[in-house]
C-alpha cells in the first residue's frame, strides 16, 4: 500500500532541485558581498548553507530515487548525480568552515567560488536529462545549429516515394520514423521508461520490463499496438494523452507491420499492403506559383521611392525579392510611366494595370518583365494589338482583360503559350463573340446559365 511513496518522493526532484540553487547561490553571494565585515553577516551567511546542504540533500535523494524508478540509463545521469553529492558536501563544509572559522579567509572565497562553478555545471546536466543534450539550441536555424556542433532534433515526420514505395523496408524506412517521432523522446537508450527502447529494431523486439511488445502476427495481442488504440484516458494507453498522439495511418502502419511478421528487412512491397494505406505518407510535390529565380532584392528606398509614385508595390511573401505591383491608387499611369518601373523589371511578379490610361503600345514594354506571372489589364482601352508580344513572359500564368476592347482574334495570338493556364475575359468582346475555338488555356468569360427547371414554369 506504500509502495508508491518512494517513486513519490523521486518524482518531486524537478522541484527540490530549485531550492539548494536558491540557498546557495544566496550564501556565495553574500560571501564576497560583504568581504571582511562578515562578522555581522555570519549568522545568516552560516544558515544559508545549512538550508542549502539540507536541501541539496534531499535533491539528491529524490534524484537517485527518480534514476531507480523511471528508467533512467546509468549513463545519463553518473555525473549529474556525482557532482549532486558533490554540492551537497561542499554546502555542508562551507557551513561547517563558517560555524568555526573566526575570520573570512581567502579560502572561503575559493571554495564559494567552487561550489557555484560546479552547482553550474550540476545543474546544466540536470536540465540535459530533462529537455535533452540540444535543449537550447533546437530552436535555432539548422545552419546555426550546424555551426555549434548539432543538428536538427525534431523527429521529421513519415515521408515515402510516390513512385518507388515498393522498394522502401518496412521497419527502417516507415516504422522507425513513425516510432521516432511519437514514442522515441520516452523510449530511448538515454531514458528508457518501462526498460523499453523503440529507438531500435533490436530495442522493439527485446521489449521492456512488461515483457515482449510484438506477439507473432496479432496486432491485437501486441502492446506496441494495443496501446496505441487504448482510449487516451486510459492509465495503459501509450503515448500518454498529453504527448503528441499518432496519426491513425500512422497505428494503422504499424498494424500492417506486425500482420507482415515485423520483420526488419521487409520490404513494403512485398509486405502484400494496399497502396490506400501509404498514400497518405507520399512526399506532396509542390510547385511554386511564382518563378524560383535568383534575382536581387529591390532596395527598400526603391521600394520608398515607388510608393511615394503612386504605386502600390509590396514582397511577395517574406524575405522574397519579387513584388507585387499594382496602381489601384495610381489611374493616371499611362504608357508614358512605364519608366518609373524599369527599377523593378527583374522583381516584378504581379502586375496590375486595371483602371489606368494606357494603350496597346506598352504590351511591348510589359513583355520585357522575365518574371511576370500575373498580369491584369482589366477596364483599359486595349484592343489587344501587340498580345501576341507576350509570348515572351515565359512565366505568364494568369491574365486578366475583363471589361477591355480585346476580341477573339486579338486573343488568338496567345494560343499555344508555353504557360499561360487562364484568360479572363469578363464584359468583353471576347464574352459578348459567343464562339471561339479551343484554346490552349482556360478561357473564363463569365457566360455561365443553369437549364431550366420544371419548378419554374409553375405559377402559384
């Protein structure tokens, strides 16, 4: 019945730790603070390090208990727990030097000096056992972290090969990534809860202090499977309801795995799984909208000096050097104001023109933009003479002529541009013409009606 008091009293190391910090910190302070008129001071200098020996005591105590039932490796915690002990005999010799020394000799200051350097270093392991070796420096970027000697820690999660899945192992390639990111952080050769490392092949298959975790082929009878679909408020259900929880692909992997042998050589194709059940892992292949150049980034008092124009002109996405820019605030640009852009003929993504004075004569000029990816010439006077010019945005994907003057045969010249995906041409001759051809692009006119229903013939 009490045999939880001492894995109790373990588990309040966290919090007994702060208070010899505090005692001790507090004495050294005081020691070189008042220097020779410690006379005064000695009582309270003295007592602090009694508390701190106490304390510093009862921590270490807590600790080798926490070591003994939460399934701390030796190797992790030695040195925190030896130089634990360390304080915890330094406090009471700095007590006990106090108590009888009559004068504040410069060994003192020593061994005070001493005792903080190694409270330092005590509790710096302490914190690496806790939050882990690069708990301060996994929130740096991966190339500062490079720098200083480490390397990303976070577990990446699960991504296979849409073409070649067949060929990735079963064990190396999908479960230990998925063990990795959801059970590795408890179950390592570092910490190892329940005598059970899941940082390994060898560690799954050995098991923990319960006993095996794999039984034959059954899932069912498998704890690394059967805890997993334990209801989070059960005391048995792993990983614990406040640590991340696998995706159900992820438990339903692992139950493909065990069902296949659980073998670690295995390859998923010969496993006899249905590809339903790796899809959701394929790597998504994402295409960036706009072009992956390396161009120069615009100067912000070029940035400054567009905007004081009349431009509305702003980054793409943080820390990119393509722009936006628009003259929604700027109708009275016309061909004539195309130099004020020049600055920004290389960075110049989107383009919008809607509203402004110009003609068909600057679609030369527009055409000069290598990046340009959306252009919107909506509510203009083109007629759409010189389309043809664009051809040269080998980047163009989406523009815009709704409510202009451009016609059908005007358009036609972009048939067959190498990336334009989509015209729109709302309110326009093209819109109004009815019939065109097929174009190599989407061609968006707004023509759109519903067949007619039964229900609206019927008069109530």
């Amino acid at each position: 019945m009490i045999d939880f008091i001492l894995p109790l009293f373990g588990r309040f190391h966290p919090i007994l730790v702060h208070l010899p910090i505090g005692f001790l910190v507090f004495g050294v302070i005081l020691i070189f603070w008042f220097g020779k008129k410690y006379n005064a001071y000695a009582p309270v200098i003295q007592l602090a390090f009694l508390f701190g020996g106490i304390s510093a005591l009862a921590a270490s105590i807590s600790g080798f208990l926490q070591y003994q039932n939460e399934g701390y490796g030796w190797d992790t915690v030695k040195f925190h727990l030896i130089l634990g002990i360390l304080t915890t005999l330094l406090s009471f010799g700095l007590w006990y030097h106090l108590k009888k020394a009559a004068a504040t000799p410069t060994q003192l200051k020593i061994k005070g000096a001493s005792l903080l350097v190694i409270l330092t270093i005590t509790g710096h392991l302490g914190g690496n056992i806790t939050h882990g070796d690069d708990y301060f420096t996994e929130v740096l970027p991966p190339s500062l972290q490079s720098l200083l000697g480490g390397g990303n820690s976070i577990a990446e999660p699960l991504e296979l090969p849409a073409d070649n899945w067949e060929e990735v192992e079963f064990y190396t390639g999908a479960i230990q990534p998925i063990l990795d990111q959801n059970c590795k952080s408890c179950h390592n050769p570092k910490k190892l809860k329940g005598e059970l490392d899941l940082s390994s092949f060898k560690g799954v298959h050995k098991g923990g202090e319960d006993g095996v975790i794999l039984e034959g082929e059954n899932p069912e009878k498998s704890a690394l499977y059967s805890r997993l679909i334990l209801p989070e408020d059960d005391d048995d259900h792993m990983p614990p309801k406040e640590k991340r929880q696998p995706r159900k692909e992820e438990i339903e992997l692992i139950k493909a795995w065990i069902e296949s042998g659980s073998s670690e050589k295995t390859k998923l194709g010969d496993a006899a799984i249905h590809v339903s059940l790796v899809e959701p892992f394929f790597k998504k292949v994402e295409n960036p909208f706009y072009p992956v150049v390396e161009v120069a980034k615009l100067p912000q008092d070029s940035i400054a000096k567009l905007r004081e124009e009349g431009f509305f002109a702003e980054i793409v996405r943080k820390d990119s050097p393509l722009l936006k820019i628009s003259c929604i605030n700027f109708p009275a640009f016309s061909d004539s104001d195309w130099h004020m852009l020049l600055s920004a003929k290389d960075q110049i993504v989107y383009l919008d023109l809607t509203g402004t004075s110009i003609s068909d004569a600057i679609l030369e000029q527009i055409s000069k933009l290598p990046n340009l990816t959306v252009l919107k010439l909506n509510q203009t006077a083109i007629e759409g003479s010189g389309l043809g010019t664009l051809a040269e945005n080998k980047n163009l994907k989406l523009l815009y002529i709704n409510d202009s003057q451009v016609t059908v045969d005007k358009l036609s010249a972009l048939d067959g541009h190498p990336t334009l995906e989509k015209v729109f041409a709302f309110d326009s001759p093209v819109a109004d013409n009815g019939s065109f051809s097929q174009f190599s692009f989407y061609l968006e006119t707004g023509s759109l009606s519903l067949p007619p229903l039964a229900t609206d013939t019927i008069v109530y």
